[in-house]
C-alpha cells in the first residue's frame, strides 16, 4: 500500500516536495503536448521510479502558444 503519491511534474515545486517527503511514490500524466517528450525525459531523470500515465491526453486542445485552456 502507498502511503504518499506525488503528482511529479519535473518542475521545482515537484523537485523540492519529492525530497521534502524522502522521495514517495511519484505519477507523471503524459499530456500529449508539443514538451511532453523533453517533461517525460526530465521525469526519468529527476525520479527514475515514476509511473508515467499516457490515459489523460489534452493535446487536441493545445493553442498554437503551447497553452491548453483550463
């Protein structure tokens, strides 16, 4: 049973919580977008045990400035 699970976006905030909470459980949502390759690798890196789901994509909203609304 998991007792924490980080939602780990490779971001500072992400990097900073994961060794505040001694490096739990870790999920990235693979959004389809136009960085999601480049975000995945940086996932990998930072936290190699981090369950990557690709069920969630957004990509068909994805502006031309990278933005997905809401």
């Amino acid at each position: 049973m998991v007792d924490e699970i980080l939602l780990f976006s490779g971001g500072l905030d992400s990097l900073i919580l994961y060794y505040y909470l001694e490096k739990p459980a870790t999920i990235y949502f693979d959004l389809g977008h136009r960085y999601a390759s480049k975000e995945v690798e940086t996932v990998l890196q930072l936290a190699p045990e981090t369950t990557i789901d690709h069920s969630f994509k957004l990509s068909s909203w994805e502006r031309p400035d990278a933005h997905i609304p809401m």
